[in-house]
C-alpha cells in the first residue's frame, strides 16, 4: 500500500504541473499534504513535517546555490566565465567540448557534492553554449551525468561515506575500486545520452539572470591566471579539506580549522569576496557593478530554491510517513545475492524516498546482517548500496528541480533525461560491481 501511495502522488503531481499547469512549488506541497493525510500522520503536525523538510532542504542547498550562483554570476558579467571557456575551446576544440566538460566535471565532482560542483561549472558550460552555438543540453548534459557519477558512487561524498562506516569498509579502497566503475560508465553515459533521438529534440534555453549575455573582446577579459583561480579556489579548499579528513584522525584545533574553511558555504563566501575583488575593484568595475550581478544571481535563484524546498518537504512526508520502514520489512525475507539484494533495496527506497542518503544508508542497515558470512568484500558491498542510490531519480528527489530548473525543462522533458540516465547508471554500476568482485575473488585465488 505505501509503495501505491507513492505512484499515485507522483502520478497527481505530474497532472498538476503538466495539465494544469501548477506552479511546481503550489503543486509540490499540496501533493504532500495529500499524501501526509493518506499516511496517518496527524493534521496538526503537517505543517511541522512540511516546514522540517523545506527548512532541512534549503539549510542543506540554500547557502551554496545561493553563493555559487553570484560567483557564477560575477564571473559571468566579468569576462571570467568566458574567458575559461575560450581556453577549453582552444584545447579541445569545438568538436570534442563535451569531453572537455566530462573531464572538467569528473576531476572536480570526486570530492564535490553534486550540487556544489554543478554551480560552479554550469557558467561555463552556458558560456560555452553562447560561445559555440550548440544545444544547452548537448554542452550541459554531460556534466550533469558526470557529477551525478561521481556523487552517487564514490566517498567521500555523504552516502557512501556513511554506508563504508556501517560496513567498517576501508574509504580509500572504496574510492579507488570505485574509480574503476565510475569514470567508464560515467563517461560512457555522458557521451552517449546527448546524442540519443528523444534527448536530441529538445532545445531549452538558457534561464534568463544566470549567465552574462554579453560577449567580451579579448582585451576586455580578465587573465586566464585569475579566472582560473576564482574557479578552482573553492574546489581546492572543499577537496583539499576532503583529503585531509581522509589521511588523518584525531581532534586539533588546526584539523577544525581546515573543516570550517573547507565546508561548502564558507569556501563559497571566501571564493564570493575574492571574485569580488577580483573582477571588480582589480579590473576597474566599481563595488556597484559587482553587486548588482548578485542581485541579479540571488532573483533568477528565487524560485529554483522554492521549488527544491518544496521538494524536501515532499521527500520528508514520505519518510515521516514509514515507507522506509515498510520496505525494510518487505525485503527483509528475499533470499538472493547480498550484492543484489543491497543494489535493489536502495534503487527501491530512491524511488520511494527521492533521497540518495536516506536510501544507502537505510539499504545498508537492511543488509549488514548479510555481509559477515557472504565472503563479499566490505568495499564492494559499499559500492553496491551506493550505485543502487542513483536509480530512477524523479520528482521526490530535489537534485531533480535543481536539474530541471537549471535546463529550463518541463517535468516530462526532465524525467525523460534525468530518470533514465540515472537507472542506466545505476544498472551499469552494479555490472561493475559484480565484475569487481569476480576480479578480486580470482586475485585472491
């Protein structure tokens, strides 16, 4: 029943946003007070559930949208965005420039949220679109699949980092078999989905105040020096502080130091003060000029973020209302591969649930029990939690707005793109999985 309770919203929720047209934010928190009082939960404590997932949500995005918006902005309306994208042109020509964002988004999405990476290096790829004249999707779909890669199967980003704690699974091992999956079939998907007919007919534009319309002359550009380091100052602090979680243990004040700075919202501020710097006072644009490209970055932000925290306010109902614990239950008797069985019961609660965290970490709970006498390696099972993760996500999942929003789709567009390319993932990820276990069963040998 719960499992019929989620189709039936999602099918609701598409009526609304398609056929009526409903504003997605409206639509979003009116499904979930549906299926709020379809799942018991009492009246009078909606309003809290629904708040509890808007205010965890836009707690979790708000700050590093928001900032990374204006960095892209200023780096836009500077000359700085298009000038990075000149030099990727000049190295691989126009020919090759979704490999370029391949490359690009697979260096900069190992140790990146998603979301972080994709604010960062979605000015490019618009300033690309501009430069270049090709489809948004066909420059900015194959960063999308190669951060959603990197994010979903690889610590240490959130899920699988926690799923490696449960199974006491060594994080740099992961990482490094993982690596093995996760660049061929991330790179695979992401050249191939662009080119696929139903992805080819598409043609969003640009969202209007998320990027400079404006094209620069050469002399009008700032270096390639400075917009390098705008751009890659927040990817070395986040990544830097990344790595150095993973190599060192203790407690010191110089290790909070270097998490503080290296936490998202505030290597986005520090990056924020130096692109104003940078690419205001430094270049001859007054603090005014700077500012009003914020403004303009903060109002074309507005609704995205409205429609991302109704999203969590969705996702949240669902959980409060125990499908998580009811599929828990359901699974708990099926007798098949672990490997398999903890593939499937994330790709389940992903469905169920929208979110990838709940969904690994919930996964492997259910299969811990398992993996003591399998023989399976900790690593691999990690891996398997973690790919199950990305399957199939859809309207409950909030990266999924962010995606929409971004490509300026309609929902039925984006769960075209984004809903498939994510299960093929997921699929190709547990072929991977399975061969890597075979592999390091038969090195053992």
């Amino acid at each position: 029943m719960p499992l019929v309770v989620v189709g039936i919203s999602v099918l609701i929720l598409l009526f609304l946003m398609t056929r009526l047209r409903m504003n997605g934010f409206a639509a979003l928190l009116l499904v979930a007070i549906g299926v709020a009082l379809v799942q018991g939960i009492p009246a009078a404590t909606i309003p809290d559930v629904l708040s509890e997932g808007i205010g965890g949500q836009i707690g979790d995005t708000m700050l590093t949208i928001g900032l990374g918006a204006m960095v892209g902005r200023v780096m836009g309306d500077s000359g700085a965005a298009q000038r990075i994208a000149n030099r990727l042109l000049d190295a691989f020509g126009p020919r090759w420039v979704q490999v370029a964002m391949v490359v690009t988004s697979m260096l900069i999405g190992v140790t990146m949220f998603y979301e972080v990476a994709f604010i960062i290096i979605v000015p490019i790829a618009f300033t690309l679109v501009r430069v270049t004249g090709a489809k948004l999707l066909w420059v900015g779909l194959p960063m999308s699949i190669a951060l959603s890669t990197m994010h979903s199967f690889l610590p240490p980003h959130p899920g699988p980092t926690a799923v490696a704690a449960t199974f006491h699974a060594s994080v740099g091992h992961t990482l490094f078999y993982g690596l093995f999956i996760a660049v061929p079939a991330g790179a695979l998907i992401a050249l191939a989905w662009p080119r696929l007919p139903f992805v080819k007919a598409m043609n969003p534009s640009i969202p209007k105040g998320l990027v400079s319309d404006r094209e620069f002359t050469d002399e009008e550009m700032p270096g390639m020096g400075w917009s390098l380091l705008v751009a890659l100052f927040p990817v070395v602090l986040i990544a830097g502080a990344a790595v150095i979680d993973m190599v060192t243990s203790g407690d010191s004040p110089f290790l909070h130091a270097v998490a503080f700075i290296g936490s998202a919202p505030i290597a986005l501020m520090l990056t924020l003060l130096l692109a104003i710097w940078a690419f205001g006072p430094r270049i001859g644009r007054s603090l005014t000029e700077v500012s009003a490209s914020c403004a303009s970055a903060a109002q074309a932000m507005a609704m995205i973020l409205l429609v991302i925290g109704a999203g969590g306010a969705f996702k949240n109902v669902l959980v409060e209302g125990g499908i998580s614990d009811y599929i828990k239950d359901v699974t708990d008797s099926w007798a098949i591969s672990p490997l398999i069985l903890a593939w499937l019961i994330a790709v389940i609660l992903r469905v169920a649930l929208g979110s990838a965290t709940v969904a690994v970490v919930t996964a492997s709970g259910v299969v811990l029990p398992l993996l003591a006498g399998s023989g399976i390696h900790p690593e691999i099972m990690v891996l398997a939690v973690s790919c199950g993760s990305i399957a199939f996500s859809h309207v409950n999942d909030p990266g999924f707005w962010l995606f929409k929003e971004y490509f300026n789709l309609s929902v039925i567009d984006a769960i075209k793109v984004r809903t498939t390319y994510t299960t093929v993932l997921a699929v190709l990820g547990l072929g991977g999985v399975l061969a890597m276990e075979w592999a390091l069963d038969f090195l053992s040998l």
